[in-house]
C-alpha cells in the first residue's frame, strides 16, 4: 500500500525538489513488492516511506491552502504558483520541511538498501513477477476408451532432462494424435499462459483443454470465445450438501445437524473437513462418530482464519500495486454493510487512490476507479448485487498508521453511523475522509471546528439530522465530494460558501435548504459558478440557486433539476453534459398542461419524474423529444395516456404507477413506443386491461406488474415478471414515499 502512496505524492509533487528522492523511493518499493517475504525491519522502512510522502504531501497543502485564505486567490491558481515557485527557488515558509523531509527520505533509502532492497524499475519487475518455473508436464491425463493414462507415459524421469522446445512439441503431438483432457489448474497472468500456450493445440484437435484461474481477464485472454464458467457462491444448504460429501462419503444415512457456515464460504467448509479428519487420526474414531464433537465445537474450527488469509494472501500479492490500497480499503468498513459502488469510487478518489491515465486525458478519475474496481470483480476479490452495492464481510483491516507513536492525530477517515457525535468538536486535522450518515432525529448543527478539518476531500452528512451547516465550510477548499442530502422533512441553514469548494467534483444538496449570508441583509441565493470541475450536481433548486451559475459548469456531466425548470437550460452549451434529470413534485397542487410544457424546448437526452396530480398530459409535441426515461406518479389521469407517449420516438423507460391512473385500460397502437424496453405498472387499483396492436413496443423486454389486482388482459407475446425490487429503487428516489430517508440518485 505504501507504493501507491508515494506513488500518489510523485503526481501531487510535480516539480517539487523532492520529485527525484520520491522516484527512487518508488523503484525501492518495486522491490519490496516483487518478494513474497519481508523483513521486520524493511516493513518498518515501508511504514516510514508511508509517513514521508502524506507529510510531504501535507506540507504542500499547508502552504497553498494559506496562500489562498490569505490573498484571496484561486486554490487552484495558488497551487499552480507554489509550483512554479518550487521549480527555482525555496519557498522560505516551508523550505525548513522540505530541507528535513530531503534528509529523511535519503536515511530511509540508505537504509532499505542495506537490507538488500535494490531499485527495481517497472520493466525489471514485470520480468520478475512473471517468470515461472519449469513446468512438469507428466501430470497431465488423457481420456480414452481405455480411461485415463498419463499424458507422457512412463517418462517422469526424462522430462526432467527434456529441452524446453522437445517437452512442448511432446506435449503438443500427444494431444493432437490421442482425444485427451487436459486440466491446467490456477493459471494466475496472462504472462503464465503465453509460456505455455505453445503445448496446448486450440484449434484443430479431438482433445478439450480445461483451465481454471482466478481472474476472469486470463479466460479472456485465453480465447475470448471459450465457455465461461462462473462458479457462484453457495448457499447455506449447497455448503451443508458439501460437507457431507466431504466429511462423510461413505455415511449412507446418518442424522446430522446442519452448521452455520455461512454464505459462500467454501473455505470455512474445508476447515470443518480438515477439523473432522485431525479429530479422528488423535482419537481413532470414525468421522461419523466425531461429528457431535466437531459440531459442540464448531467455533473453534471456524475461528482460525489462517487458511482464510493464505487464500486471499495469494491472490493480494498477485494484485497490481494500484489496486492494493482499493482493496484493503474495502476492511474500513463494518461487516455485512451495503454500501453503494459509487460511494467507494468516490472514497479512492478523495484517498488518492486513484491516479489520472495520462495517456488518456478524455477518461475522467471516475471512468479509472471503475476500471479498478471491475477488476478487482475479475479477480474474484469483490462481488456485487443486481443494484451495485458491495456487501463486506471480514477483511483483514488495514491498520495504517501502525507503528506511530500519535496514530489518533494522524487519523485520515472516520465513519459514523446511527449514533449521535455529541457535543464538542471534531479536532482530527488530517482528516482526509468523514462520513456522518444515518444520525437519527435533529442532532443540530455541524460544529464549527469542521472548518479546521482544511485536508478534507470527502464528506457525507447522508440521511442525517443536522439543521445548519457552518460558516467555517468555506475553509475546505480541498473538498472534492460534498453529500448534503439529510432527512428530507428538515430544512437545512447553508452558508453561501460553497463557491470556495473550487476542486468540487461530486455536490448533492439538500432536499430543503435556506441560504445564510455571513452578514444579515437580502436574500441571495447559493453561488455555484466557480465550480469549474463539478461533474455531478444533485437537487439544484432554481428557487434557492442561479440558474445561469450552470452554464458556467463547464465539465459539468449529470445535473439534476428539482421541482422546476428553466428553458435558458436548454440554451447553454454543456459540451460534456451527459444526462439531465428533471423532478416536478407537488405534494396538494395540481400541474398544469402549460407548466410540464416548458421542458418542451430541451434538445438533448433527459429523463422526466412527475409526482402529483395532472390536470391535462400535454400532447408529446410539448414534452422533449430526446425523453429516454418517464415516471408518473400520482397522476390521477383520468384518460389513458399511451396514445400520447407512444408517440415519444426515444422513450426507453416508462414507469406508471401509485394510482397514476384512474382509468381501467391502456392501449398501443401498431408502431407506438417504438424504442420501449422497460414497462411497469404499480400500484394501480382500477386497470384493468392493457391491451398491443401487433408492432406495438417491438423492443419491450420487461414488464414488471405489481399491486394490479383487476389486471387480466395483457399482451401474449411480452412476457411479465415480478417488479418489486425496481420498484421499491424507483420509489425511494422520492423522500415523500419513503419514509423521509430516500435520495434522488446518487
């Protein structure tokens, strides 16, 4: 993990005097990485590796964060000045640390390299970790009509005095003149099989070649065409059966109680195995018999987890040093907790994780943290749910500031859940991630001191109940991710101060909020305009916010509008806007024909939620012609509304629900909805038929039916299945359906 650190702070550093040392400190922990045994001592000097680049990256911050409190500038224009700065002489106010930092990275060097560390460049290292030892081939089996043979028969001892190219062509022509299967188990790179390709015929052959690996990229690489076989978790009764077959393969019919293995755990399973079988080679019993004696004790066999990590040892070593910190990061987070995949992306981001592909400029830091968590998924390391929410079970915790002799002052992310902070103040200045979700009922105001948490990148205040957020906000101008959405029954007091937040790339803000002036006078409403690198803005309220700061957005990507629209929106050019999303929500008043029809005018891709009445569905001439996604909710419509939408020619999903209709039929015509792959219905008491024209919806895959209780008739040839988990996804979109701890998106 340390690598990846250092790593971090020779892309943060620049031309900063200590970019060399940081360079050869990098190629030192190449070297440290390619072995698979350390020393004590060389784990202290990665710890102090770890130390040097957060202080050197400390230092840095310090300075221009002071720099543009002080003077008033632009962070980002204060940072480009240290730099250039830096380039040519000492900044006087930190050349003192940088002159100490220089001293001890060259004492850490010094001593890595009396241990035996040596520079180890990239390509040097690839060459290590890829070499492999002399494969013995002679393991191999055939399969013929007389049952399996040795693939090389009778010449175990010549292989060893075979020439690499004499063995393969042996191999090779065995394969090619008999039918065999040949199993090549746990081929770990891609490199590994290119060694040994040249053995094994793919085309052209009677005989079937089976290879099992742990990262999915190797099938891939292997024939990109090949039968993929994902084994899945098993479940609580598939661990039971297997265990049975595993301790018991001879017991024909035996009571046995069933153990709490767990999900998945197939490891656990062979744990139980081995305990059986050590049990009975001391006491000489059956395992049929020691079966009651295993299960008493069933905890003790499943608590030694030194299997559990040799396993995963193997495959953390054989990660690349970029994805490392990914994963162990994933042990700061308690067991069994559902936590969403973009939440974590953004994390890594905020952590440092995850550095710019400079070869590809276009490709944001988000599109490269998903590269690294899908192959961590690859790798079978991580696994997700159908709605991409990781759930952790035990990880080894990355207990990162070992050693430090002030590990609480020094602490770089802190997580609260469903407790109150209590009074006082958050006093952890290093603080570079705080996550305050889920703090039940109005736990008042954020404390002050939060201003002083200057290296904060990420934080969360998700479904909590705090009522104002203070004025000292405006100090983290390092802030990088800003979840503001918190009960949606409370309105929130914000300072006009996010302005500042100028490397601003994630901002959901609050459902209800009030804009707080430092000095009383006229309402204004919230700045956002300086936020050049903001690429995802949630809940912009155009009561509470200036429409025209959007326009000023210039990498702005996904934008959400809530409870209004403003057609200069559809004037400004948003060149890297990919998905507009627009909320109309009234809880007692009606929408009109003419209010809906002001979206009209919007040219590009959106998507349209509308909850409350409608008095009248505009015809699809007055709603955007590029709408990809519609949801009604509480519409109340007393006409069927399919003869309107069918006409929206890029409509691809369409959800009708909460009594949006009081009509009992919906009918389409022939080439209605002619881009509609996704329909549901919910909770719609009076429908009753639901009738296609033949050509109707040619492209609909999924109908999702729920809550319907007239509903009969529905079209032959379009399949239905039950909706209710998308359903619930789209419901808690909206806080008034959703007990007030919903969230529009993420």
């Amino acid at each position: 993990m340390a690598e990846s650190v250092v790593s971090f702070a020779v892309e943060k550093i620049g031309n900063l005097d200590l970019h060399s040392e940081l360079r050869q400190v990098q190629a030192l922990l190449m070297d440290v990485d390619a072995r698979r045994e350390r020393k004590e001592a060389v784990e202290e000097c990665v710890a102090q590796l770890r130390d040097f680049a957060y202080d050197a990256e400390d230092v840095i911050e310090r300075y221009y964060l002071k720099a543009a409190l002080t003077e008033g500038q632009n962070i980002i224009k204060a940072y480009a000045c240290f730099m250039a700065k830096c380039s040519c002489v000492q900044v006087h106010e930190v050349g003192t640390e940088i002159e100490g930092l220089k001293s001890r990275i060259s004492d850490i060097g010094n001593k890595m390299q009396k241990y035996g560390i040596q520079p180890l460049h990239e390509g040097e290292r690839k060459r290590a970790r890829a070499s492999l030892p002399k494969r013995t081939y002679a393991h191999f089996q055939e399969e013929d009509l007389s049952g399996g043979k040795m693939l090389i028969p009778n010449k175990r001892e010549e292989v060893t005095d075979m020439r690499n190219d004499e063995l393969v062509e042996t191999v090779y022509m065995t394969q090619k003149q008999k039918r065999c299967i040949v199993v090549l188990d746990d081929i770990w790179t891609k490199q590994a099989w290119d060694s040994l390709q040249a053995a094994f015929p793919i085309k052209d052959t009677r005989s079937k070649l089976l290879i099992t690996t742990r990262n999915k990229e190797v099938a891939e690489h292997i024939n990109p065409h090949c039968f993929l076989h994902e084994p899945q978790c098993l479940s609580h009764e598939e661990s039971w059966i297997l265990l049975k077959k595993r301790a018991f393969p001879e017991v024909k019919a035996v009571e046995l109680s069933s153990v709490g293995l767990g999900v998945g755990r197939g490891i656990a399973v062979d744990q139980v195995v081995e305990g059986i079988a050590r049990q009975s080679e001391m006491e000489g019993q059956t395992p049929d018999n020691e079966w009651e004696t295993v299960y008493r004790n069933i905890n003790l066999h499943l608590s030694d987890k030194s299997i559990l990590f040799e396993v995963l040892a193997l495959s953390y070593d054989d990660l690349p040093w970029h994805l490392k910190p990914c994963f162990l990061y994933l042990g700061s987070f308690p067991e069994d907790a559902k936590i969403p995949v973009k939440t974590i992306l953004r994390m890594w981001i905020a952590e440092g994780f995850v550095l710019p592909d400079d070869a590809k400029r276009e490709i944001t830091m988000e599109d490269v943290a998903e590269q690294y968590f899908m192959e961590l998924v690859k790798r079978g390391l991580v696994q997700t749910s159908h709605e991409r929410f990781l759930s952790f079970r035990k990880i080894q915790h990355d207990n990162e500031r070992e050693g430090s002799s002030s590990m609480a002052c020094r602490t770089r992310r802190i997580s609260l859940t469903m407790n109150g902070i209590g009074e006082g103040n958050i006093t952890l200045r290093f603080l570079r991630v705080l996550k305050l979700d889920d703090l039940d009922g109005k736990v008042g105001s954020l404390p002050e001191s939060v201003g002083d948490l200057v290296h904060l990148r990420f934080l969360s205040l998700a479904r909590s109940g705090f009522t104002s957020l203070p004025q000292s906000m405006g100090n983290l101008a390092c802030m990088e991710f800003l979840d503001l959405v918190m009960l949606q029954y409370i309105r929130i007091s914000i300072p006009n101060v996010l302005w500042k937040m100028r490397w601003l790339r994630y901002l959901r803000l609050p459902y209800k909020f009030d804009v707080k002036e430092k000095f009383h006078g006229a309402h204004k409403k919230l700045r956002l305009g300086t936020l050049k690198n903001l690429q995802t803005l949630r809940n912009f309220s155009l009561k509470e916010c200036d429409v025209n700061d959007v326009g000023k957005l210039t990498n702005l990507q996904k934008l959400t509008v809530v409870d209004s629209y403003d057609p200069q929106l559809a004037k400004f050019n948003l060149k890297h806007l990919q998905s507009l999303t627009i909320y109309f929500a009234h809880s007692y008043n009606s929408w009109t024909e003419g209010e809906l029809s002001k979206i009209s005018n919007y040219p590009h891709s959106c998507k349209l939620f509308i909850n409350g009445k409608i008095e009248k569905l505009p015809e699809h001439k007055s709603l955007p012609q590029q709408l990809r996604k519609l949801v009604l909710i509480c519409s109340q419509l007393k006409e069927d509304p399919m003869p309107i939408l069918e006409k929206l020619k890029s409509l691809v999903f369409l959800f009708v629900g909460y009594y949006a209709l009081w009509g009992n039929e919906m009918v389409c015509s022939a080439g209605g909805f002619p881009q509609l792959k996704h329909l549901i219905f919910y909770a719609l008491p009076n429908l009753e038929e639901w009738r296609a024209a033949e050509g109707a919806a040619p492209h609909l895959s999924r109908l999702g039916i729920e809550h319907c209780p007239k509903l009969r008739v529905v079209p032959s040839h379009v399949s239905t299945y039950y909706g209710g988990d998308e359903i619930y996804n789209e419901l808690k979109r909206w806080p008034q359906l959703s007990s007030g701890r919903g969230g529009r998106g993420a």
